[in-house]
C-alpha cells in the first residue's frame, strides 16, 4: 500500500519593528526556504510564500510609511527583502555590549 503525505512548513510572520526581530524573522524565513527546497523534486515544486507575505499587516503599513516613504501598493518584493535585511547590519554602538562583556572577561 502506498501512503501519500501532506508535508508543510510555517511560514514565519514578522510583527516587530526592532533590528533584532528583523534579524530573527529573516533567520527564520531563510529556515523556511531551506525546508521549501527540501521539498522540490523533478514532479513537485511547492510554493514559496513571499517576504512581503510574511508581514504582518499593520507592521506592512507601518514599515512602507514610516521607514521606506512609500504606500504599501508602491513597494517590492525586494524592497521588503532589503528592508528586513537591514537587521543584519551592525552599527558601532551595536558592538558596545560585546566590547563591555569582553572587557569583563578580561578581568
């Protein structure tokens, strides 16, 4: 007897404003293509949900007029992408606490 599986995989959904969420949405969200690669075989190939699918609506709204200047409508898939990518970014005043934990292990 052959057995048929439904295999899916959550989709992450990003609700935070803080580069460290956006860091995690897009560690999560890259998880999720790893999966939704596993899946593709020569007779299948699953649907990726988009970036901009995976954002929650008011945060949507909130990222396009506050942070990108633009209507929801106006804005690309890969805009989204390297407006959540931008948690990746490390700015200086980042490092203190890193310099601060290194200064204390000195000791």
């Amino acid at each position: 007897m052959k057995m048929l599986t439904c295999v899916t995989t959550k989709t992450p959904k990003f609700k935070g404003s803080t580069k460290a969420e956006r860091r995690q949405f897009m560690r999560e969200y890259n998880q999720y293509l790893e999966q939704v690669a596993a899946l593709h075989t020569t007779t299948t190939k699953p649907l990726v949900m988009l970036v901009s699918v995976c954002i929650d609506h008011y945060t949507e709204k909130r990222v396009a007029v506050w942070e990108l200047d633009k209507m929801v409508e106006e804005i690309t898939e890969a805009d989204w992408i390297a407006s959540m990518s931008l948690g990746f970014d490390v700015l200086p005043s980042d490092l203190d606490a890193i310099k601060f934990a290194a200064r204390e292990v000195r000791k």
